[in-house]
C-alpha cells in the first residue's frame, strides 16, 4: 500500500440534539490536565451539556497511529482514515504504512464506532488494537468558566464485556457504558485500556463496532 500522509488540523464536530462531540482532527480528545488556557479544555462527547468522554486514544502496541485524512460525512457523522507506524510485534516487524485502519464515528442515540483493519502487508501479522477512554462527568458550563473542582466520586467496572464509568456527587448520577457489539475479536480491558487481539492475512480486514 501506498499511502499518502496527509496534514491533519483542526478540530471536527458532530451533534444530535442534545449530544454533541468535539475532538481534534485525528479523533482522539486529549484534554490536558488542569484545562485552563488550552484549546482543547471543551474537547468531548457531551449528553445534555455534562462531558461524557474527556480523554480518548487509539493506539496499536501501545503506538500511535499516523493519520491520514479525516472529514465530517454529516452534521452527524465522521470518518477518520489512519495508517500505522513502523511496529516490532511478536511475530515480526511490520513496516509502516502496511495497515489501513478506518474509523466511522456518528452521534445517533449515543456514540458509535466502526473500525476497520485492512492489512496490506505481504505477511501476516498479528497485533493488539487499543482503546482509551476516560470520563469526568464535568458540566459544560464549569469548562467554560474554568471552575474545575473535583467533586464527587467515580467508580471504573468491568463486567460481561462492558466497561461502566459511574459518577456520583450526593443525589446526582451519571454513567456511560461501552461495548462492543460484532467484534470479530473479543476485547479485554487492561492497565486502562480496552484491548483487542488482531490476527491478519494479506488484505484481510477485521472489524470492530
């Protein structure tokens, strides 16, 4: 595969109704610790104006991967297209630019996700796609204003294949749950990520939703 590496900047919003998510132009949100006078203290899926998701990143060996070009499809849905760096696996180095990862991403009733692999490498290869997620269940307005005092208390579980992020501060509660639903591989949540164990032949694509 011959990729062309594109400049990714920017940031890329999509919304539905009370829902809305801003991320940088790779997808990933990053805000940074301590918010205050940074860009991207608003990055996030927000529902009914609290913050949902403050942090997400998707990596493969634990490496980064190297966007190619990304663009809202609709008000309500984007796509991303990445390819990987240079990666040392298990059974062999792959060279960068052999895998074609897509990501669909819309805001319809709740954060959805498709992903796809696509091996373009001569061998096989076998590797572990990560995912992480973190949440502070902040309330929009507190971003704005930068009064971001922790409050409350939060709870992290894994169970039949969900992760449940719960937010509690007296009477109010909040939560987000996240699954996937079809994967061809099973995930696993470890060390703070959800992880799942990739095995491609040539052209091989695996799919994760």
């Amino acid at each position: 595969m011959s990729a062309k590496i594109s400049l990714v900047t920017g940031q890329i919003t999509i919304n539905d109704g009370g829902s809305f998510l801003l991320t940088a132009a790779d997808g990933s949100i990053l805000v940074p610790r301590g918010y205050a006078n940074d860009d991207h203290r608003a990055q996030g899926l927000f529902v009914r104006d609290t913050r949902l998701i403050s942090f997400y990143e998707i990596s493969i060996d634990r490496q980064l991967l190297t966007p190619l070009t990304s663009s809202n499809i609709t008000h309500r849905v984007a796509r991303y297209e990445f390819t990987n760096p240079e990666l040392l696996t298990a059974i062999g180095t792959v060279p960068a630019k052999k895998i074609l990862i897509s990501v669909r991403r819309d805001i319809i009733g709740g954060m959805h996700e498709d992903i796809d692999l696509v091996n373009h490498h001569q061998e096989r290869v076998e590797l572990q796609l990560m995912l992480e997620i973190r949440s502070d269940f902040v309330d929009l307005s507190r971003i704005k204003a930068e009064r971001l005092i922790t409050q409350g208390r939060m709870e992290t579980t894994w169970e039949n294949d969900a992760l449940t992020n719960t937010y509690r501060n007296s009477t109010f509660t909040r939560g987000l749950r996240i699954q996937a639903e079809g994967a061809s591989s099973p995930p696993r949540y470890s060390n703070g990520r959800l992880v799942f164990d990739i095995a491609c032949a040539l052209l091989w694509g695996d799919y994760l939703r």
